[in-house]
C-alpha cells in the first residue's frame, strides 16, 4: 500500500514550484518551507506516540488522507496564503509518513531483520519517489501543475483502498499490545 500510495508522491520541490508559481518570493517561499520542516519534525514523535496508541493502520490512513487534502488544494487553488497554509499542512502529512511508516516496515519483519525490513521500506519510497517525480515533470511540462497534484491525489485515494484492503487491523500495533495479547 506504501508503494501504490508512493507512485504518486512526487519530490517536494514541486510544491515549492507551485508556491512561488502563486507569486511568493524567493524569501517568502524559504520560510514556507521551514514551516513545513519544522511542522514535519514537531509532529513525528507524537505521530510516533499515537501510532503506538492507535495503530500504524490508523496513523497511516490519517497521513495518506492529510496528503490528498494538500494536494487537492495545490491543484485547486490559486490563493498564495492557501497554497501556504497546504503546504504547512503537507508538513503534518510528512512527519506522520515518515515515523509511523518505518516503524510499520519494523513491525512487519522478524526481529533479526528489523534494519533490513526499514532499509527496504527506504529503499522502495526513495525509489517510488524519483519515478513520481519524473512522471511529475512532465505532467508539469505537458498539461501544467495541477496535473501533478491531481496524479498525487488520484493515488492517494489508491493507497488509502490498499491500505484498507491489504493491512488487517491491528497490524503494526504496539508492541506492548502484542505481549498483552499472548
């Protein structure tokens, strides 16, 4: 389900195009963008807690839904100060992602190969990555930006269905969860 969500998740770089493209300057568009760090990197460890609550299930899903919002409004909306505030907001998206994806690859695989289990994850949403972003360039070049974000969006909604289809609930729940289980 992360590699059919990540075949539309393209390099950030286009939302920063995308940014500027509404007419923020140069300045404007750098302290965007460390909003949106910053946001990731506060909402990581407590997207990290939750999942541990919740499930990765449930915080993935959150993330996936969170993303095709942002998107959706990168492709429908002209308005800087929005397009500012998705792009904030596509700072949530990441910081869960990013924490509750690896440790859902941890939880998936023996113990013995826990580092392997995360660098494959890596590996594969790297990978997906770049063929989003080439597939993003020349939505960009060939029928214009909102194409990109519609792509991004139009697979968000299929990893969100793979998710619900192909990860049972209560997979990747704590692991305190599991101890009290058996």
């Amino acid at each position: 389900m992360t590699a059919l969500f990540g075949i539309g998740s393209s390099s950030n770089a286009f939302l920063i195009l995308r940014t500027q493209d509404t007419g923020a300057s140069l300045q404007t568009t750098i302290l965007i963008y460390s909003a949106f760090n910053l946001t990731a990197a506060l909402v990581s460890y407590p997207a990290g807690y939750l999942s541990d609550q919740w499930g990765r299930r449930t915080m993935l899903l959150i993330s996936f839904l969170v993303f095709l919002i942002a998107y959706l409004g990168f492709a429908l909306s002209r308005n800087g100060i929005l397009i500012s505030a998705l792009f904030v907001v596509y700072g949530v998206y990441q910081g869960i992602f990013r924490s509750v994806g690896k440790a859902l690859a941890a939880d998936l695989v023996p113990t013995e190969l826990r580092a392997t289990g995360i660098g494959w994850y890596s590996a594969t949403v790297g990978l997906l990555q770049l063929v989003a972003s080439v597939v993003a360039g020349e939505l960009w070049d060939h029928i214009g930006h909102a194409a990109v974000f519609y792509d991004g969006a139009i697979f968000a909604v299929v990893g969100i269905i793979g998710l619900l289809a192909l990860l049972p609930r209560g997979t990747g729940q704590s692991i305190s969860d599991q101890q009290r289980q058996t």
